[in-house]
C-alpha cells in the first residue's frame, strides 16, 4: 500500500512521538525506557487502531492540529479529550477514518493533560533500542533523530494498514483518571530507613503537584519526610519510584527516569496507578496508600484483564 | 526476605521488581558478588526476567507480571549458584588522556583537597586498572574504581551546566568518561578521544560491567591526532 503523509499544523505547547519505550534491557547500558508515561491510555487508543502494542503515537500536551493527505484511522484519547473533523466535533475513544485532505484538531480541557493519537500503520520514524520514542534528555528519536519535539511544518510518513472497522472504548473501559482516591504505593528500597512517623506522616499528607513536572519527575511539594540514612550509593530506579532527596519533598520517577539514582527511596508508585499521576497537572493534589508487593500484583492482574480481554476478543476475531 | 551468602537485604522496588543489597568487605568484593549473580541469573534466562540492573552493590531484578510474583524471583535468587561463575571474564581497556587539557582541567581543585602535585594526581589515575562497577545515569556512562585514598575528592557543590564529550573525571572514590556532553559534578582531569558511545554500533557502549580500564597519559598532538582519525 502507498503512504500516508501526516502533516502538523500546530504542535500545542508540546508534542512528541512516544512508543511502548526501549526494552527494559537497554537501562543496562545507560539508556532510560521512555515511551508513554500514561502507558494505559496509549494501549487503548492503539486498539482503537487495530495496532500492535509498540506502535508509535502522538503525546501532545496543548492543542495539536493535523492534516493527512490519504486515507488514514487515527483515534484519540485522554482526560477531557476534545477532538474535531474538519472544525466539526467528533468522539474521542473510537476509530476516526479521515480522508485526503481532512483536518484533525485534538486537545483536553485540562490544560496540561496529555492527549494520545493514534494512526493505523506503521510510523516511517529511525528507531534506537528498538524503540521510536522522543527522549529529548538524549538527544535521540523523532524526524531527525536528534530528540527535538514535534513541530509546526514537519510531515511524518505512515504506511497504512487498512481499518474497515469502527472500534469504540465503552464506558467501563475508559480509564478514571481522578485523584480522588489515593495512589497505591508498594512499599519498598529505603522504606525500613524511615522512622515509622515519617511512614505515617508520608501516607497521611496531601501532597500538591508541583510546576516541576517533566517526563523524567515529577516533584510533588507538602510536608517534607526525612530519612535516617544519609548517605547511600547510587542504585536501579523503577518506574515510579518514590524519592525523597534531603529537602524532604517527593519526587516520583517517570518514563524517561535516568537508570541510576542515589536519594532514598520509600517505595513505588503500583504500576497501574501510575496514569492517574502522569495525567496530573500542576496544582493537583495527590495522597498514598501503602499496598505490599503481592496484593499489589493481584491487584494488577485485576485491572490488566479488562484490558487484555479487549485485546485478545479483537486477536481472534483476527483469525 | 530473608538474606542468604554474599546477599545483605533484600527489598521490594515496585510492583514488578526487588533490589538485592550485597555485602562486601570492599565495593569492589561486592560489586563483584552483584556480577556473580548477574551472570548466573543471566544464564539461567527465567522467562520472566525483564531486566537487570546492577549500582555499585545492588541489583535490581524486574519480572514480568504475568509470568511470575516476587516469591518466584525470590526462589530463583536462592537457586542459582553464583560462587561457580567465572570471574574476570571483562574485557581490558586501555584509554589515553591529553590530562590538564584547558576545556577539563579541575587540578587547582583537586590539588587543594589532596595536597598532591599534578604529576602525582596523574600517576595516581594512571597507576592501575579500575573495574567498571555499572552503566547507568547516561547511555555509556561508566562508573568505575576504586581511587587511591589520597585522590579522593567530593563531588561540586554545584553541577557545571556543560561538561565537554570525553572528559575523564574523578568524584570520591569514583572516576569515569562522559561519552557525551551533559550537566556533571565531578572533578575534571582531562580529555580522552577514544569513542565510547555511538547509538549507531551494534554494541552501543563500549565500556562494560566487570570490564577493566587502564588510563594513561597522551600528549595534546596525540589527542588531536586520534580525534581527527575518527572523522
């Protein structure tokens, strides 16, 4: 099939190209993950597209304006996600068939919050360690594979895979991306270092998310927590992780994390509460609980299913 | 969980990984016992091995969800034998400095807080090969040691905002190659030419755990020499 071209008229305040992220593997030599920080919502709009897991896709934080010149499927998915057709709104969370020359417009009314675009295809994008994600810090991925953002004017080349259907994320399988209830966090690294008050003092304090929010923290402000030990090496950092560097305030390590880091940790943001933070804003407020380690995976299991029920329906209707 | 031979702790770190501390009556007898038991985890090759990242005396082992739960990882941590792996299997590095090279040069810095002369500082740099513990913070950024005592010197107190690609530094007990410019806190003691990373080469990093490295001093001509070789 022949290409499709995409081109972006406007970028919002900032749009990059992310994927699943590298291989896990590839923190061994240095490299973050990167790919997706809210992974959750840009899993369901690549279903939308019939896409496998690792497709690339649009992150765009601000409005992001899109003209294609053939015929493509692209979704769109986010917190208070708005979209239009050629001016006319149209449904976020399900299959958009655009033609030659139509208008994509997307954005949420949560300044701030990120937006996901998916395109049925395959992305003509260079990879590094597998993957086709922008990592700015890096200086690698995206047109030129210098890390530079997505840009006004750039036009980036799709091979199309025809998508005849017309997929939809129902209600129950929107993700609920309020901070009402508190973020799951399994405890862990330094967490025996902290006295038992600071523990408490920790899962009982609202903590505001803070303008210093990027794709490697997210710095969170409130009542500061010490830990006892002073001094300690530098050691792996999981998504999530929860430091606390001397001045007491958390910062929790996101997508494109550096792989090593030497503050004390209390534990990890639960991986699939991790969404709910990446779409925060600054002035937010956020809360945590304490789940262990195997509560914590069963509660994943739980949440995965829905998930990987829609995946695997959508497999063996493939067949 | 219960800690057992070289291993101190054992923590949860995440939902999908545990960090395992080890002992050691020097770092490097403990990052020694974290490559032990990354090769023997690494042949072994469980299917929900997902990653391992090994620090100084830390290695961070990430599982997949589906796969397996903390007390599978845990189980094969007990299981695997790490005293029969072979040791020193790295490769040898040999990496020349331009030392005192005007764009990476920290040696009023360090003379202040070692009392040693510059050629001192140089062959204490130069003297013997350093083990490199892990990669981590930057691709191809090589944390490697252990530094003479007397060259020990604590980080600045403020990060530069740019140090130049290749500069060789020093920091505690530490020293390392920046393999690309980038924001650093170390004490800088020269430039070296040779190319450690390059996203491109099927190896992406030259300089691995366990490997060793030797420095030794080259002469500005030489250094600019070998950069001009590699265009």
């Amino acid at each position: 099939m022949s290409s499709g071209n995409i081109t972006v008229e406007s970028a919002g305040l900032l749009t990059l190209v992310v994927d699943a992220g590298r291989h896990l593997s590839a923190q061994e030599q240095g490299f973050c993950v990167s790919g997706a920080v809210d992974i959750r919502t840009y899993n369901l709009v690549n279903w939308l597209c019939g896409n496998q897991h690792h497709a690339a896709t649009f992150e765009c934080i601000g409005e992001l304006v899109l003209t294609v010149d053939a015929p493509l499927s692209l979704a769109v998915g986010g917190p208070q996600v708005d979209v239009w057709i050629n001016r006319q709104p149209v449904p976020a969370w399900q299959t958009l068939h655009l033609k030659a020359g139509d208008e994509l417009r997307c954005g949420s009314a949560r300044t701030g919050s990120k937006c996901y675009v998916a395109v049925t295809g395959q992305w003509q994008l260079p990879r590094t360690q597998a993957s086709q994600s922008i990592v700015m810090r890096e200086g690698v991925g995206g047109l030129h594979n210098d890390g530079t953002p997505v840009k006004a004017g750039q036009v980036y080349e799709i091979k199309p895979r025809n998508m005849s259907e017309t997929r939809q994320v129902t209600a129950p399988y929107i993700p609920d991306y309020s901070l009402s209830t508190p973020l799951d966090v399994v405890t862990g690294y330094q967490y025996h270092a902290f006295a038992p008050w600071q523990r408490q003092l920790f899962f009982a304090s609202e903590y505001t998310v803070s303008n210093q929010i990027d794709r490697m923290g997210y710095r969170l402000s409130g009542q500061p927590v010490s830990c006892e030990m002073r001094t300690m090496r530098s050691e792996g950092i999981n998504f999530g992780a929860i430091q606390l560097p001397p001045d007491g305030q958390p910062i929790v390590m996101m997508s494109d994390r550096q792989t090593l880091g030497g503050y004390p940790k209390i534990g990890c943001v639960a991986e699939y509460d991790i969404y709910r933070l990446a779409q925060a804003v600054p002035g937010d407020t956020v809360t945590f609980r304490a789940v262990d380690i195997d509560n914590a995976r069963a509660g994943w299991l739980l949440r995965d299913r829905l998930e990987r029920q829609l995946f695997e329906q959508f497999e063996s209707e493939e067949i | 969980m219960e800690a057992f031979g070289t291993v101190r702790e054992i923590q949860p770190a995440g939902i999908d990984g545990l960090i395992v501390y080890f002992n050691g009556t020097t770092l490097t007898q403990a990052n020694q016992a974290v490559q032990n038991m990354k090769s023997a985890i690494r042949e072994d090759n469980p299917v929900w091995l997902k990653a391992l990242i090994p620090g100084y005396d830390t290695l961070l082992v990430l599982f997949d969800l589906n796969l397996a739960d903390s007390h599978t990882v845990y189980q094969e941590l007990r299981s695997v034998n790490p005293a029969q792996q072979a040791t020193g299997n790295g490769q040898h590095h040999r990496l020349g400095v331009w030392y005192g090279a005007p764009q990476a040069c920290d040696f009023d810095i360090i003379r202040r807080h070692s009392g040693l002369s510059d050629e001192q500082i140089i062959a204490g740099h130069t003297g013997q090969p350093f083990t490199v513990f892990t990669v981590g913070f930057a691709p191809g950024f090589a944390y490697m040691g252990e530094l003479p005592e007397s060259l020990h010197c604590p980080r600045l107190d403020s990060p530069r905002k740019r140090v130049p690609t290749g500069a060789v530094a020093i920091a505690d007990a530490q020293t390392a190659v920046y393999p690309a410019a980038s924001p650093g806190g170390w004490n800088l003691l020269g430039l070296c030419a040779e190319p450690l990373f390059n996203p491109h080469w099927e190896q992406p990093v030259k300089l691995q755990a366990g490997d060793t490295v030797e420095f030794y001093a080259i002469t500005e001509a030489q250094y600019q020499e070998r950069l001009h070789e590699q265009r």
